[in-house]
C-alpha cells in the first residue's frame, strides 16, 4: 500500500504557501493569522467560500490533507495532477464514508495533518450550517489536538449562490485547540458543542456590529439561488435578481440588495432585513407545509415544486459523469421525478448541493447529479427532503456538501 503523506507534499506546500497568500491578500482582502503546529492535528473550519482551503492553507507551516468532495477526482488529468500535488482525501457526497475514515487514519499514522469543514457544505445564508455530532466522534477516534479555526468575511465576499469576487474584509484565525486528553474527558455531545459554539458565524450579526462594504456591481444576481419564496405572496422558485435588486414574478414584490449585505425597499421597510432571516422564514413556511395531515394526499400527483431544462447524470467516483436523461425536475411526497426517471425518497440515503446549484443524491446503488441550465434553488429540495424524510425526528435540515 502506497504511504499518502509525502515529501512531495511538504515541497508544493513551501513553494505555493507565499504565493496563495499573496493571492488570497489581493483578491479576497483575506488576512489570516500565522498558527503554529508543533505536532500534526486535526483541522475543523466553517465554510463559506471556495477558497475557504487556501485561506487555511496560508495560516499553518505545514503541508495539510483536505478532504475533498469526489467531483474533483472525476477531471481526468487535473484530478490526477491535483492528487499528485496535494492529495486530498476524497469524500462520499452526503455521508463520510468507511473509505474516508480509512485515509484519515492513514494519514495520521504517517504523521499528516487533515483539515475538514465539518458543516459538509458552504454556507447558503450566511450562517455556519449544521455540523452532525459525527464531527465530535471522528475527532475522538482520530485522537489528534482538535484545532478551531474560524473564517469570518467570507460569506459576504463570494456569497455561494452569487457571481463573482465582492472585495472587502475576510479574516481567519485559531479560535481554540483541544488536547486528546480533553476531548476524551467530554461526552460526544459536549464537544459537539463546544465544535458548533466556536465556528458560528453569523455574517450579518457581525456587519450590525461592525459595517464592512462588499461592493460589486452585480450584487444581487442568482439572489433566488437561496431565496426560493417570495414573502409577500409565498409563491415558489418566483424571485427573479438582476444587477442589485430582486423581484417577485407573480407578484412584482421588490428589493434592493445593498453593498453591507442587507435589503432595501422603495416602498417602506422590507419584509426582511437579511437574507438569514429570510431563508429562516421559508423554510419554516416549507415545514408547515410538509407538517400538515394531508401533504402527502395533496402532494402525490402535483408536485410540491418543480424546475424545467434540468439534466440528470449517474456520478460515480473517480469517473466522469454519465448523462442519463434531461426535461422537468419535480418534488412530490414521496418522490424526486425528472422525466419518466422516478427516485423515491426510502432508497435515496442522502442529498446535497453541489457548488451553487448543482444536486446530487445517493441512492442504495448509485449517486447522481442534476444540474440546470437556468438559475435555480436547488436547496429548496434539500430542505424539503430531509423535512419530509426526517419528519418523525432525526437531523433537522443539515445536508453534506461543498
């Protein structure tokens, strides 16, 4: 068996550090604390953004091992030429799975440090997303010093469901380290917790506190990536965003989208004043929808919601995506449709998004892609699968990806 920690690894690490530093400096205003590590850890950040690995990369003095979603080891050459440069730990969408852990041990047996954002997906809203008491157990068995490492600015820079670079303030820095010995005297639960306190980020808590301008002149573009309702008539996937503004097709409600990432409205005061609240408000509209007796009566023929001009590709890792079918995306009850290919929700184990609008599933035999060729939320049925799925208990609205 091949080692996966390299000496390689620690001469790309000396050579691209200063360079991705000055990259990150220029492009994001990203200022990043210099952290030492005197031994090899276990790395956990929230996450934000794309560059969110290089803004970590720069912070430490020594070659770190990513765990990566398997969309990048399906690029042909480039996968090949980045697991050669870098080797990132590949990662199962909506689960992490026996063959991640494996490499994990793998490469803290051969002294590696590993970073992973333990939310399993860039924040949507602008605040830290949900992270799985999973993350308390894998750093116990890992058995590594826990370093917290906080990233904050990022959303609002290079908002998920955006376009292109808002130059402001980014910021990263150790928020804490936890000993072996530490985490083992804690209950899962406990350090669960103690995970989840020091990477909450709420992007719009911090910009009352602190105003920082992201200017851009296309702020608001793809806005209806995240807001999938509209709160004047509740209608769904009808928000339409151009230059700095969105708009409601059904209805002609309206907002402005200004430069410190809050809403603006010509006529009054709007609905909401971030996109956090508002997220927060439709998907607690979605559950009661999904929470009354007779959704599953009402939702078994028409669909809850749909998206046309959506193709359908079997993603397997390691190989490159397979074209399946393509027409109408649609959610009912029990079920995802896209043409005549039907999925029902008792055999997909787990879904998420992919970048900004790509979703992918995994079933009982295979994981699959959609993706659009029009701007659409594809979180609204990430939101509405595990409400439904999950509706007797279990994780509320957390879902894994990147």
């Amino acid at each position: 068996m091949q080692k996966r920690v390299r000496f390689r690894h620690r001469v790309v690490f000396s050579v691209l550090r200063p360079f991705i530093g000055l990259y990150t400096r220029f492009a994001y205003g990203f200022r990043g604390q210099k952290a030492e590590l005197k031994a090899p850890a276990l790395i956990y950040a929230n996450h934000n953004c794309n560059l969110d690995p290089f803004f970590v990369y720069g912070s430490f003095k020594r070659p770190i091992y990513f765990l990566a979603s398997d969309h990048i080891f399906r690029l042909g050459w480039l996968s090949r030429l980045l697991c050669w440069l870098v080797a990132p730990i590949p990662i199962a969408k909506s689960q992490l799975d026996a063959q991640s852990v494996r490499a994990m041990l793998r490469v803290r047996d051969e002294g590696g440090t590993i970073c992973m954002f333990p939310e399993g997906n860039r924040s949507y809203n602008g605040r830290t997303g949900y992270i799985a008491p999973a993350a308390a157990k894998l750093a116990k068995r890992l058995g590594l010093p826990l370093v917290l490492y906080r990233i904050e600015g990022a959303y609002l820079s290079t908002p998920r469901w955006g376009k292109g670079v808002r130059r402001g303030r980014v910021r990263g820095f150790v928020h804490s380290v936890l000993a072996p010995q530490d985490m083992a005297r804690m209950s899962e639960e406990e350090l669960c917790e103690k995970i989840r306190r020091a990477l909450d980020v709420d992007a719009f808590a911090m910009q009352r506190a602190n105003p920082v301008a992201y200017k851009s002149r296309n702020r608001a573009l793809y806005l209806q990536r995240v807001l999938y309702t509209c709160p004047k008539c509740e209608a769904f996937a009808s928000m339409v965003a151009r230059g700095n503004g969105a708009a409601c097709q059904s209805c002609g409600f309206a907002v402005q989208y200004d430069a410190f990432g809050f809403f603006r409205a010509n006529d009054g005061t709007p609905p909401f004043e971030d996109i956090c609240a508002w997220d927060a408000w439709q998907k607690a509209r979605l559950k009661s929808i999904i929470s009354r007796p007779d959704f599953s009566r009402l939702y078994a023929k028409k669909p809850l919601f749909y998206d046309d001009g959506c193709a359908l590709y079997r993603a397997e890792r390691a190989r490159a995506a397979e074209f399946v079918a393509s027409g109408r995306l649609c959610l009912y009850a029990d079920r995802l449709e896209l043409g005549s290919i039907v999925f029902r929700f008792e055999d997909m184990l787990g879904i998420g998004v992919y970048l900004a609008q790509t979703l992918e599933f995994s079933t009982k035999v295979s994981m699959f892609d959609i993706k659009s060729e029009r701007p659409m939320s594809a979180s609204k049925y990430v939101n509405a699968f595990y409400f439904i799925k999950y509706a007797s208990g279990g994780e509320p609205d957390g879902f894994i990806s990147v």
